[in-house]
C-alpha cells in the first residue's frame, strides 16, 4: 500500500518507523509511534510531511480521546497523517472551510470502532 500511495501521489518516503503489526491496545508497545512523535516534538519531521499509516488503529487503539491527542500533536506540526484502510485518505493539517472539523469527526470514529474492535477481542480471547 504504502509502494502504491509515493508512486501515484510522487511522494518520496524519508524515514520508515514500522510497527510489525503489535497490538497497542494494552501496555505501552508503540515504540515506533513514540520514537517518530519524539521527531516531530523536536522539529525533525517538517511541516508539510505526510504521516503514512495502513490504518487508524496504528496510531492508537486506546480510545477516542488518546488517539485525538496522538493527531492533535501530528496536526499541530504541520504534519499530514494518510490512511489507506478503510479507504484511502490524506487528512490535511491545515484546511479550510470546516473540513478540519470534518476530517477530526471522522478520525474520531475510527478510533471508536478500534477501540471497540480491541475490546471485543479481548473478551474473547478472555
């Protein structure tokens, strides 16, 4: 997915922090997502860069709130955060018209289905 969005979007990939797939629904195992916040937090990510995640649930999987910090911060660096599960997306920084708000909504029910998801399988697996 991600060979697919730089080729189309002629996009060139800077830095890579991979995940390998860990859930992050319990305990602190984002690793990648804090070592690539620490960037931004020191101005080693520019503005303009665009985050590229496979989907929501890689930034967070905590809930509505945590998850809307994680993206305030990305956000408020300048920073774009593309999706492309459950459907391809670049969530802009900066918007206009109200679209802000509306990519902000639908972030935050992506983070409420993942949270969802988690907690449904934890039960089960309980």
């Amino acid at each position: 997915a991600l060979k697919n969005f730089l080729k189309r979007g002629k996009h060139t990939l800077i830095e890579t922090y991979p995940d390998h797939g860990r859930s992050a629904f319990r305990g602190n195992k984002q690793k990648a997502l804090d070592a690539f916040l620490k960037a931004v937090q020191a101005g080693r990510i520019q503005p303009g860069t665009i985050l590229f995640v496979e989907a929501l649930d890689r930034l967070s999987r905590k809930g509505v709130w945590e998850t809307l910090e994680v993206i305030k911060t990305i956000f408020k660096a300048g920073i774009d955060i593309a999706i492309c599960l459950p459907m391809e997306k670049v969530y802009r920084a900066k918007q206009s018209n109200g679209e802000e708000y509306a990519g902000v909504m639908e972030l935050a029910s992506f983070a409420f289905a993942a949270k969802a998801y988690s907690e449904n399988l934890s039960s089960r697996l309980k």
